[in-house]
C-alpha cells in the first residue's frame, strides 16, 4: 500500500512539474528560420513566395505575447541590421502581401522596447 501511495505521489509531482513549466521563447533561430525564405523578398523585389508567407505566419504565432514579439523584434532587427541590400519598403509591405496584420517590424530602425 506504501509502495503504491509513493508512485502516486510520484507520479502527481511529475505532473505538476511538466504543468508548471513555462512554454519556450521564441528565438532569434526561429525568427531566422521563419524569414529565410522572405530573404529574395526582402532584397529583391517582386512577391514574396508562399514559403515567405508561411514563415511570415510562423513567425506570428511564435510570438503570443509582448515579450515574445518584441524578442522576434529584436531578432528581426539584427537581421535586418546585417543585411546591407534590405530594401525597407519591401519589408514594410511584407505583412500586407501576405494579407496578415502584425506588429512585429523588419527595420534596423525599430525600437522595440514599444512594441505590444
């Protein structure tokens, strides 16, 4: 009976610890990843590739929350920052080509801290 009421006990606590868990931040790997294929986009010009799209949708359910989007911000601005041949209004316009709406900027002008 002992020996049964511990592997219950176990076993509640290995639940609360996998329930408690927070879920993982987005990272800037992830924000890469799902902008990569917006990169001939984002430097050339044209439409952008329903990979573009898909990541760009990615992207916004990887970030839930404030804190979220303002990493994927950050992570989008360093790229953004890094790459020379960036064309700003092909970045602006990225969100509406791909008919959805979010605040979460690919600039190397963004502050970010403001983001909601």
């Amino acid at each position: 009976m002992k020996r049964a009421l511990a592997i219950a006990l176990l076993v509640a606590l290995a639940m609360v610890h996998f329930m408690a868990e927070p879920a993982s931040a987005v990272t800037c790997e992830d924000v890469n990843n799902a902008l990569d294929p917006c990169l001939s986009y984002l430097t050339g010009g044209g439409a952008p590739s329903s990979g573009c799209c898909n990541g760009v949708r990615t992207l916004i359910s990887m970030a839930p929350t404030a804190s979220d989007r303002q990493t994927a911000c950050q992570c989008a601005k360093d790229a953004a920052s890094r790459n020379s041949n960036l064309r700003q209004e092909a970045a602006a316009a990225l969100p509406s080509k791909c008919g959805v709406q979010t605040n979460i900027p690919i600039s190397p002008n963004t502050d970010c801290s403001s983001i909601s």
